[in-house]
C-alpha cells in the first residue's frame, strides 16, 4: 500500500526578513530600540554644532541650552584672529593640514594600490608570507611605538619637516588590506588579455586595477583622510616648529587650554575639523557600504 | 622547518626576470615605509625594553630590569593602570563589538530609507576626532552647574550639588566607558551591516525547512557563519580600536595622568614616562607588554572567527 503523498509542512518561514520592502509591525520593536540610540549618538553632536553659532551670553546662559535661538559667527571670527602664542596665524595651519592629508591620502592610495596588484595578481614565493605580515600589522598600536619613531624621525633628519607628518602614516595596512581584498574579484583573465595586448603593470594598474576597485579606493580614502585629519601625533612628538604643525594640534591646543573661557571657540573649532569628515563619508558612503561587503577576512 | 619549493632549473627567461623586478619595484614605495615605521619600531621598541635609556645617553643594557620593575615596583600600573586596561578592553573591544552586530542586525530588519538614515547617526560619532570628543563630553558633563548632566540632575533633584564628574575618579572610568562605546560604531560596525545584509536569502529558507525554529536560532546558525569574514574584520577593529582610545582619558580629564589615575590606560602610561619623564626604556617595555596583549585578544578573534587554516596560523 502506497502511502498517500504528504504536503510538505508549511515551515515558519514567511520570507526573508532581512532588507524589507515594507513596513510591517514586526518592526517597531527595533524602532522603539533603534530611535533612543540614534537620538544619543546624535544629540551631543546637534550640541556642538549649535554652541560654534552661539553668543557667549548665551553660552554661559543658564540653564544651560542645546539649541542656539540667534545663530552668530562670532566664534569663527575670533577663532581666526587669534593666532597662537608664537604667532602663527590659524591660515598656515589650515594650510598645512590641507597639504599634509592631501599629500598622505594621496601617497597611501597610489603605493596601496601597487602592492595590492602584486601581492593579488603576481605569483611569486613570499607572496602569503608578505600579506599576512600586513595582516598582523591591521593590530598595530602607533601609541606603542611612538618612542622608536621617534628616534627613527630624528636619526633620519625628518624632524622639522613634513615627511615626519606624511612618512609614518603613509603605509596603512588596513588600507592595503582592503584595496587587495577587493583587487582578489578582478578575475585574472582580465589581467592575462591586457598582458597579452601588451600592456605592462603600470598601465594595468591604471587602466584596470584602478577604475575596477573604485569603491575600495573610495572607501580607503574616506578611513585615511579620518586618520590623517585628526591625528597629532606627528605634530605633537616630531615637530617642535610652530609653523610647520597642523590645524588638529592647534585646535586641540586651544581646547584643552582653554577650555572654559573659549568655550564657543572650541566648539567652532572643532565643527571645522569634523565636516571634511563628514562631507567625504556622505559622498563616498555608497561606496563604502559596497566595499564593506567584501571587505572581510577570509 | 618551511619546505622549499625550488622550482625546476630552467633558464628564467628575460622576460620572467624583467617581471620579478617590476613586482619588486611595486611592492617598494609600501614596504619602505611600512618597514621603517612599523616593523623597525617594533624591534626597535623590543630592543629598547632591555636598555635604560633617557633619550641624552647612550642606552645602558639592564636585562629584564624594566619587566621585573613592571610587575614588582611600578604600584601605579599593577594597581591602576593594569585593572584600568583590562576593564576597559573588556567593555569597549568585545561588548563594543557585541553591541555593533546586535546594532547592525537590527538595521538590517528596516526598509533601506530608515536604515541609512539610522545608521548614518549611529556612524556619525566614529568620524568626530579627538577634539570634537573631548568638547562634547567635557561640556556635558562639566563639573558645575551648567553642565548638562549636573544641570539635569539637580533638576531632578538627585544630588543638591554638582558632581565632579572629570575631576575625581568616582565615575571616570564609567564615563570613559561610555564616551568610548558612542565613539566606537565605526567601519567595523559599517562591515556588519552589509554583511549581514548580504547573506543568501535561501540559507535561511533552506534552514527553517530543516526545523530553525526563530529569529535567535537564525542568527546564530545562520547569519554569524556566513558572514564569518566581516565578523573577524570587525573584531580586529574593536580590539585595536580598544587599545587606541587610550587618548580619551587624557582629552576628558584635560591632563595625563587622569584624576587620581581613575581612568590611566597603558598607552596613557607609555605617554607618561616616554614623553614626559623621558625614560624610553621603560615605556618600551610597557610597550612590548601592550603589543602581546593585543597579540592575544587577536588570536582569540582569529580562533572565533578565522577560516580553518588562519586558526592554526
């Protein structure tokens, strides 16, 4: 006797629920977490960005206020007039910080990008050894080695100069890691029908390793602008010349100085550091959301 | 031993060698730097430990004297600074961490417009810097009246006077906690969401097939395993991101040392004695101790996370 044909069970699954087209009621438990977290991180940004506009009655104002009522310059104006003890106006700052990041961001994508290509594309014996050093090196602590650095920064005759800014920040391995991570997908007939149109490495680097990991660079850009902005590191150990130290030293200067007398200077100050921050992530953050995706260990 | 794989004697043609030396051409304008930043100042700081240097003399080997002084004569580290790292490690690299996904995956339970906006505020704050950090939770939390949380509490009547927040070391510790963990949703936690997001829908189908019976069992059984990769790539950056915030101490409390070295990190105390009292041997073995640290919390994330073949690495 045949047994009759069961229908299978209707499992619990009711579809994927991850990525939603629509809302559903299923959702407003993570609303209700989500809503109050995203208020916190928020808040205290919407903060500062309101006390940089804020007169200094209304700074001191008590109770004390989150939101400016009359939005005044003031705090950028005096920020800009003030120059440092030795001199030094706010405008060579913001200049040096421009050229130093222009020139890190830019160094670290290009010499990136060429190890990337080898150690994805070429065969050769030290290749797993090489990355994987570079892989050790994602947990790197600068902090721990800033006094080795520094004697290298002195023995080299970088202190004083700009390469003791640009040099110790160029190779990121982070950086490497995922512009070689995404450069791995570049199928390597790709690679082999460039070679055998003739072309050599600098112009497959060009021609194809680079507008093909786009969004890697991108998002490479946006961690090491961050990283480069922010930093006072080099401005701090490596550089005792007033004149040749960057925007972050100098505002963090002032801020830790002063903390409560130029509390509007502050703040303009520090909202100057973080919108090329933003401003990159915003316009980059498709492509970083896409690289993300591949961006894993394996 | 490596086994050697040499490879069959043939003539290595012009081409092949012209290709070698291109590769090595490529590779140079990354090794230099990364030689000559990261790994010299490793074994340059491993090296260093073994010495007394003041940065005017000529380093004066003395053995294992800064190890042993580490752990029987430094009180400030065995009894501030060593618990301090610890806790904070703990709470900010794995319960950072824990938070990101839990964080991540519930975006990932959104339609795309509420998400990207979500996670664009929760992003946000990984992106300020050391100085709109410090403005922000000085001016919250700043010791008189006017500070927010001082003004809120004496609203509400819980305390009849101002609390000290950054000055004394009561809640420091706790308060670094916090800032660290609103700082912390970065790359790592950017990771997760598409990780998650990229998981092949019909696992999950096949698996409630197969008798998954709710949400957590999915997450467990199906959305942490195939996404193993962005999991580990997330934990390297909680931990390393743990012991680089040391700076967050220094920058709320305005000095270094921190009140009563309530919230001292091991980075705050290499700053201390390399920069500041100038006694480079000693901060590079404090150094050395924090690069094994690091070193191991990574191997356990390896062990968690890593492909077979990385594990044994």
């Amino acid at each position: 006797m045949r047994r009759p044909v069961r229908k299978p069970r209707r499992s619990a699954y009711s579809g994927s629920r991850i990525n939603p087209k629509h809302f559903s009621a299923g959702q407003i438990k993570f609303y209700l977490l989500l809503l109050p977290l995203a208020a916190f991180m928020v808040i205290p940004v919407i903060m500062i960005v309101n006390r940089a506009f804020m007169s200094l009655g209304e700074l001191h104002a008590f109770p004390p206020r989150i939101l400016a009522s009359r939005f005044t310059l003031d705090n950028f104006r005096a920020l800009f007039q003030m120059s440092s003890t030795t001199g030094v106006p706010m405008s060579r700052y913001l200049f040096n910080s421009v050229v130093v990041t222009a020139l890190t961001v830019l160094m670290n994508l290009l010499i990136s990008v060429s190890s990337a290509y080898v150690l994805s594309k070429k065969r050769f014996r030290l290749r797993e050894k090489l990355f994987s050093i570079n892989q050790l090196a994602l947990m790197f602590v600068p902090t721990a080695v800033a006094v080795p650095r520094y004697i290298i920064i002195v023995n080299s005759g970088m202190l004083n100069t700009i390469w003791a800014h640009v040099l110790p920040l160029v190779a990121m391995p982070v950086v490497l890691f995922l512009i070689k991570q995404f450069t791995d997908q570049i199928p390597d007939a790709l690679i082999e029908a460039a070679v055998i149109d003739g072309a050599g490495d600098l112009a497959i680097i060009r021609r194809i390793i680079i507008p093909l990991t786009r969004p890697a660079l991108a998002t490479a850009a946006v961690l090491s602008f961050q990283q480069v902005w922010g930093t006072v590191e080099a401005s701090n150990n490596f550089i005792t010349d007033d004149s040749l130290r960057t925007l972050a030293f100098y505002l963090n200067a002032i801020s830790t100085n002063n903390a409560v007398s130029a509390a509007g200077m502050t703040a303009a100050a520090s909202l100057i550091l973080f919108l090329p921050n933003l401003l990159i992530f915003i316009i980059m953050q498709s492509k970083v959301m896409n690289t993300m995706s591949h961006s894993g260990i394996k | 031993m490596t086994e050697k794989r040499t490879p069959p004697r043939y003539r290595v043609s012009a081409r092949a060698r012209r290709d070698r030396l291109m590769s090595g051409l490529l590779l140079l304008p990354y090794a230099l730097p990364f030689t000559m930043f990261i790994l010299v100042p490793v074994v340059v700081a491993a090296l260093l430990s073994f010495t007394f240097f003041d940065v005017i003399n000529r380093p004066v080997f003395t053995g294992f004297l800064n190890y042993i002084t580490v752990f029987t004569q430094d009180t400030v580290f065995m009894k501030n600074v060593l618990p301090n790292t610890f806790l904070y490690a703990l709470v900010v690299g794995p319960g950072g961490y824990a938070l990101s996904f839990l964080v991540a995956w519930m975006l990932t339970q959104l339609q795309r417009l509420p998400r990207t906006i979500l996670a664009l505020c929760i992003y946000t704050p990984s992106m300020l810097g050391s100085v709109f950090i410090g403005v922000v939770w000085r001016a919250i939390f700043s010791g008189d009246q006017s500070g927010f949380v001082n003004y809120l509490l004496l609203e509400l009547g819980l305390t009849d006077q101002p609390i000290q927040f950054l000055l004394t070391r009561d809640y420091f510790m706790l308060i670094m906690i916090i800032v660290s963990l609103w700082s912390a949703m970065g790359i790592g936690f950017l990771a997760m969401i598409s990780g998650i997001l990229n998981v092949n829908e019909e696992l999950y189908e096949a698996a409630y097939v197969d008798g998954l019976r709710n949400r957590f069992q999915e997450i467990i059984y199906i959305t942490i395993p195939s996404m193993k990769p962005q999991m580990l790539f997330g934990a390297v950056m909680a931990i390393v991101n743990a012991f680089n915030m040391g700076w967050i101490g220094v920058t709320l409390a305005g000095a270094n040392p921190t009140p009563e070295y309530a919230g001292q990190l091991i980075t705050n105390h290499i700053d201390d004695y390399g920069f500041i009292r100038y006694e480079m041997g000693y901060a590079a073995a404090l150094s050395v101790i924090l690069l094994l640290v690091v070193y191991l919390f990574n191997r356990l994330a390896y062990r968690f996370f890593g492909e077979k073949e990385e594990a044994a690495a």
